[in-house]
C-alpha cells in the first residue's frame, strides 16, 4: 500500500445511518475491483473500508455506516466533514473481483458491505461482462438499503445480473424477498459447488456464512470476503 493525499469531494448522508464520501486523490493509483483502502487517522490509526467505486472512476467512492454518535466510523465521518483533506493508504485486500473466471457468480452485501458489491458489478459492467450474476443484498428495514435504486437499474438494464434484495422487517407494500439474507440463500441454493462467492458485511454475519455455506459444498477457494482475513 501507498499513502495518497485525498481532496474531500462530498459527505452526503444516504440515510440516518449512511454516509456516501467522494474522495479525488492527487495521485491517481490503481486498484482492483473489490479491493479496500485504510483512512489515515493517526500515525497508528488506519480505517479501512471497501472502495465502492469502479477501478476506472476518477474520484473514489466509500460507504460509512455510522449510526452511533462517537462509534469507531463516525469519529472517521466527523473528521472527514471538518477537514480538506485526508490520507489514504491504498490498496489492500485480497477478496478482489476475478475477471477472467466463467463460473457462475454470487454477490452477497449485509448492510453497507454493498460498497464492496457496488464496485465489482460497477466494474462488470465497464468491461461487457456476460457471466451470469445474482446479486443478494439483505437488510434489516428497506430504508436501510440506501442504494436500491441504482441495484434496480441494474438488474433491469443487464440480463446477465439479477438483484434479489433480502429485508428482515417488510412493509406490506415491499416487492422482495423478506427473511434472514443467510436463510434465503440457504432456501434458494441446494449447493453452492461450482459458483464464485464474494460476500462482505458484518464480521459475524460473513463467519456464519462460511459454516452455512461449507454444508452447501462451497469450494472455498472461490469463496471470497476479506472478513476471512480477521476472524478463525
């Protein structure tokens, strides 16, 4: 990883609890889909989160959930609205999007590990990708899946792509599927052999994904998250 001096585009809540960041670095670098950067907060202080945007965007993209006033990424968001600039240490992670693979492919986003999502299909899309893709993204309320729409947009404007949103708490007017993200995806595959998996999320959630999905005969070598760097 390098450090990159950012300029601070734009902090925009999605929601109560959802910040989108627009980040311009001085000096352009080169990441790979699904790939993860650091915000320098101290000389021993480094944040990371999932890049939400393309490889071939100019400015960069993050996601911030910071629900809790003082939580560990809303010291990041305020710190981020009252500065300039910000430090990034780029890239990093290891859970990046596998182009050149024809295998069937699962995205699965718990909350704001749609950012991570958002940046591998962002990145299909630029280079005509044809692979068939189901995407899964599950929330507590529909409120909380701020970015809906642009998910929407994709599975009606590729056939290759299906978007099955996944929500805990549904209103009589929701249209997807309501259930635990997990238990539906347990309930819509009888075995998960043959498919590449990326998932990010909540670290206990991806940990209860990979036990789940060993029993469905997931090949863990095409199971991607980089969660599975930090937890047993």
């Amino acid at each position: 990883m390098k450090t990159i001096r950012c300029q601070i585009e734009k902090i925009t809540p999605f929601n109560d609890a959802v910040y989108q960041v627009i980040l311009k670095p001085e000096t352009r670098f080169d990441f790979k889909a699904g790939q993860y950067l650091c915000v320098v907060m101290g000389e021993k202080d480094k944040r990371p989160f999932s890049i939400a945007s393309a490889p071939n965007a100019e400015t960069i993209e993050l996601h911030i959930g910071a629900a809790v006033s003082e939580s560990y990424p809303m010291q990041v968001v305020e710190r981020l609205k009252t500065n300039t600039h910000i430090d990034i240490e780029a890239p990093a992670g290891e859970a990046y999007f596998r182009q050149d693979s024809v295998r069937p492919r699962i995205l699965i986003a718990g909350g704001t590990g749609f950012s991570y999502i958002k940046s591998i299909v962002e990145h299909q899309i630029a280079i005509g990708e044809t692979v068939k893709t189901q995407l899964y993204w599950g929330c507590r309320t529909e409120a909380a899946m701020y970015y809906q729409d642009i998910a929407k947009k994709w599975h009606e404007q590729h056939d290759w792509l299906e978007f099955i949103p996944v929500i805990e708490q549904a209103t009589d007017d929701w249209q997807g599927k309501q259930a635990n993200l997990l238990a539906q995806i347990k309930q819509d595959f009888i075995s998960l052999n043959g498919y590449d998996v990326y998932i990010a999320g909540r670290f206990d959630m991806v940990g209860a994904a990979r036990e789940i999905f060993r029993e469905m005969g997931i090949e863990e070598a095409h199971l991607y998250g980089d969660a599975f760097a930090f937890i047993k």
